[in-house]
C-alpha cells in the first residue's frame, strides 16, 4: 500500500587486473548512456540490487506511432528477488517516467524526495497502480541499509525541487550517482550541499557516475535568479496576452512565472494536463505559492482584458498533443491566438525536437501572434552543469573510477577528458554502452560480462517489445514505398493461374511506370514457372523468390528497395 506523503570502455592500456578473491560490485546502466533520457542504472553486490532511476525517452520524428521508449528491463525481472528498492534522483519525466510500466513487472518499494514521490503518486494514480505501490519519502540526512548495501543521499540543485545525489555504500567503498545537477551559487530554493559533498569524497569515493549534459559547454550553469528577472522584463514589454510555455516539471521556472504575474497584475489560466497536476503538487507541498483568487478557469480567459492574462502551457518541445501546439494549430477548444498575443518559450529544445519546436513558431506566427524564443531572452538556463560545475563535482568527490552517464557518446567523451584534467587516472575512467557492466574489486575494476538490454516501446499504453522490426518496415515504406505482388497459383500442378499483377503505392506512379513494371511482372513470372518446374510448391519458397528477385530488379533498375508484400492465392 502507498505510504503517505510526508563502450564500451575507451581502448587504454588495460589496468591490472584484480584477483577475483571476492565477488565484484557490479555497475551497470539499462538506459542514459549514449542517449539523452531513460535513466535507469544498477549497482549489485552478492543477493543485492539497488535500482537509481526508471526514466523514458521520446522518439524522435521517424518513430511513427511510438509515444515513449523505457529501458528493457529483462535482467532486472529475472533477478526481481534481488532488488531492494528504486531511488529516485529527482521527479522529471526522464527519470520516473517508466514506473508505471516497470511496476507492473516488478514490485519494489520507490524511495524519492517529497516532490518526486508526489509526481510519482499522481502518475501511478493515473494509471490505477497507486494501490499496489510502496512508496516511501526519504530525508537528506536518512541512511537506508540492507543486509550488505546502505544508501545515502546529498542535496544538489537542479531546475526542480527536492534533487538529491544517491551514495550507494558498498564493501569496497561509496558508489556515488550525481543525478542531474548543477552548482547555482544564487538559487530559487536551498543549493547544493557542497560541504556534505566534500565530506563524501574525502572518506573515498570508489567510483563515480555523473551527469555529462552540458560537457561541452564552457564556465558555470547560469543561476536562475538571472532568469527570473529576464522573465519580468519580458512581461513588462508585452502589451497583450502572454502565453507562457516550459516545462511542466520546471517548479523553479513556475514560480518565476507567477512572480513575475503578480508584478504585472496579470491572471493566470493553466493549460495542460501535465502542468496542472505539477501546480497542484506543487502548491500542496508548499514549493508554488500562488496568492488566492490569481488562478482562473481557461474558460473564463476571455472575461478577461487581454493585458491582464497570463497563460501557463506545456508544448515547449512542440510534442503533438501538447496545449501549445493544439493552440498553434487552432484545435484547442478554449484558447485560440489573438493578433496582440505573445508566446515565449522558456527552454531549450532537447536534441531531436528542434524541427517540432520549429514547426510550432512557425504556426503559431502565421496565426499573428509574436513569438519569442531562443537564449537571447535569458529567459531559461539549463538545470544541468557546464564544465566548471562538472570539475567541481568530481574534484569534489575524488573518485578511484570514473564513470559518465547520462549523456550522448560525445558529451560523456568530453566528460571524460575533464575527469583526467582534475586527476583522474585515464586507465580508470570507463566509458560503457548501455548493457555494458564494471565489475569493482577491492584492489581494481575491469568490465564485466553484458546483460540484456535495449529498448521497449509505448504504444497507447501498451508494452510492445517488437515494434523495432515494425518501425523499420515504416521507415522502408515512406523511403521506398510498397510492392504489392498478387499471385494465383494450382499448388499441385505448381502453375500460375493469375499473375503475377505488382500494385505499388508510394513507390512509382503506376500510369507512367506501366512498361517497367510489365517487365517486372515477365521476369518474376519467368522465375516463379522454372521454380515450379524444378520443385515441389512451396508457399514460403515461392514468396521468398518473389521478394528476392523484385528486390534486385528494381533496385538494378531504379536504384531503389521498396517493400515487396507478396499475396499468393492457391487455388
């Protein structure tokens, strides 16, 4: 019952190998790595599992008919027995988004801060799992210990509330897991505990794994103070409505929002489902403050001057069913663009969305509103640290093994050559794929055996653990098109009765393409009547010469493969 709220390693010189005298604390990541999103990552010892996140990804615009990707949790059901609980670094969707889905296969308490157990509440509510849950609020000075592993926790700062750092202590030293972070000296709520940190890495870190977002990006994360005085100029200069977009999990960006509201005399309307639950945990939980009677019903927008309207929205990123982008597109039932209006984007868009995030501004301008995005506003800062903020944290900590997460390849390469600038011995610095495992001894680490993994994809709600081969088949058809090949066959006599007739779509424009396609059609009846005189029928063969033959023809005569869906009647 829920409880109540209160790479693969880079090729160097391999380190000595350690003397297997005692078994390995073993490392390993089911998501994050190689990627931006569906953190999920492991640390085992002997019958022990800590789980540290269960986060998804979004697909990217060629992943037709996938609403989200989650970790392939193979291993972890086969060892369910092991798993003591999911800690949870904090509440974005990239990091709690797949525990409803995990849930359903394992049972395992979930241990987060207030905020990240409220998001979890809501979401398992929402999904009719809250019942069968065990969720637990741990505090920031709070040891949880099993038989063999403890787990600890330090405050960090990120674009959401109540983002903590996981220590996993273990026989052979603290494995420490950063979360998403970044050190904001100026912050909307209480910073880093740097002291705490510190105190960590001078008992001795064994090894580390950290957040590589903004690797790349020079200096130190700009604090969000500055942003909330962006955001206020900003209204100060709109002379209509603002609609305001971010995302809904950015609870520091939210009450920026409504401060900057309440300066400017400005209602607020919530839209978006997502937003309005994060508003209302929020407020609950006292991280929004909202003065009574400044929240309005979306209906009621238009009782309203437009200079005294504020509208709240999710569709940052440009997702297709977002508020925004129903507004943009004129299919919201209550919101539709006026020619004073002003739309801001408050963020940044994540890797893969820029053509979504495009596509919206470019909708939403053409409906007359001004729009304005992109850094010149100062009007977002990224939750995660820059270089200077990634070296503090691992000068910090000091830890004997290095280990980037949470990052695409190149992102957790630079990750890498920052962690050998502040003292790291490169020859302990591991760079793993996702399935990859280190195995940590007390006298040395090398990788371990793989496990299984990859990715599952959400569909409608539903778990489909083959829709890779399906996507593939997409992807051939809006390239290439499809070949439809109708056959009518005597399966005894092994002749054609009809056929073979190719119907395409997509592919070439069938009036143009008759003399092509009749050449086709002789060649493969050419094929299928020596195959009929040489064998007993087949249907499997007779289809497999089918798709083999016009594959090649086409791909001789046009350069190009279009999918080849044979239909054999036999008769």
């Amino acid at each position: 019952m829920s409880k109540p709220l209160l790479t693969e390693k880079i090729q160097t010189v391999p380190a000595k190998k350690p003397k297997p005298s005692s078994p390995p604390v073993r490392v390993f990541a089911l998501g994050g790595l190689g990627e931006i999103g569906k953190n999920m990552y492991g640390v085992e010892f002997r019958n022990e599992i800590i789980i540290i996140d269960a986060g998804l990804k979004f697909p990217d615009a060629e992943m037709s008919g996938v609403d989200y990707i989650i970790p392939d949790i193979r291993y972890l059901i086969e060892n369910k027995n092991k798993i003591k609980g999911l800690f949870l670094t904090h509440g974005h969707e990239d990091h709690i988004g797949a525990i409803p889905y995990v849930l359903r296969q394992i049972q395992m308490p979930i241990y987060g801060g207030p905020l990240t157990i409220g998001l979890v509440r809501a979401k398992l509510e929402e999904h009719r799992l809250l019942d069968q849950s065990d969720l637990r609020v741990f505090h920031e000075s709070e040891m949880i210990s099993f038989k063999h592993l403890s787990v600890h926790f330090f405050r960090t700062t990120h674009s959401i509330p109540d983002a903590y750092g996981i220590v996993v202590e273990t026989p052979y030293g603290p494995i420490v897991h950063t979360g998403d972070f970044k050190f904001d000296f100026t912050p909307q709520d209480r910073p880093a505990d740097l002291h705490k940190i510190m105190s960590i890495g001078q008992r001795g870190v064994l090894a580390l794994l950290a957040d590589s977002t903004n690797s790349e990006r020079e200096g130190f994360t700009p604090s969000e103070r500055t942003v909330g005085e962006s955001i206020l100029k900003q209204f100060q200069e709109c002379p209509g409505r603002i609609l305001f977009a971010t995302f809904a999990s950015n609870v520091h960006r939210l009450q920026q929002v409504v401060d900057a509201a309440i300066q400017t005399n400005r209602k607020i309307a919530i839209v978006g489902r997502s937003m309005e639950k994060v508003f209302l945990i929020g407020q609950e939980l006292g991280y929004i403050r909202v003065p009574d009677g400044m929240i309005i019903d979306v209906k009621a927008v238009n009782r309203y001057r437009d200079e005294q309207v504020l509208i709240i929205c999710t569709g940052s990123q440009g997702e297709p069913n977002a508020a925004l982008t129903r507004i943009a597109s004129g299919a919201h039932r209550s919101i539709q663009i006026h020619p004073d209006d002003t739309v801001i984007f408050s963020s940044s868009p994540i890797p893969g969305n820029t053509q979504n995030v495009n596509r919206s501004i470019d909708l939403l301008m053409k409906a007359g509103a001004e729009v304005r995005y992109g850094s010149i506003l100062d009007i977002h800062t990224s939750g995660h640290g820059c270089r200077e903020d990634l070296k503090l944290m691992l000068s910090s900590l000091r830890p004997k093994y290095f280990m980037p997460i949470h990052g695409e390849y190149r992102m957790m390469l630079n990750h890498r050559q920052l962690a050998i600038q502040v003292g790291v011995k490169e020859n302990n610095i591991y760079l793993l794929n996702i399935g990859n495992t280190l195995s940590l001894f007390r006298n040395g680490a090398r990788k371990g055996r793989n496990i299984p993994s990859g990715d599952v994809y959400i569909n409608n709600g539903e778990l489909r653990m083959h829709e890779k081969e399906l996507l593939e088949e997409r992807v051939q058809l809006a390239h290439d098109g499809v070949v439809i090949v109708a056959i009518t066959v005597n399966p005894e006599t092994r002749k054609l009765l009809a056929g073979p007739e190719l119907i395409t779509r997509g592919f070439v424009y069938m009036q143009d393409s008759k003399p092509l396609l009749r050449r086709a059609e002789a060649m493969l009846r050419k094929q299928l009547n020596k195959t009929g005189e040489q064998r007993e029928f087949d249907l499997a063969a007779w289809e497999q010469i089918t798709t083999s033959s016009l594959t090649r023809y086409f791909k001789r005569e046009l350069g190009r493969s279009p999918y080849i869906m044979p239909s054999i009647m036999e008769v």
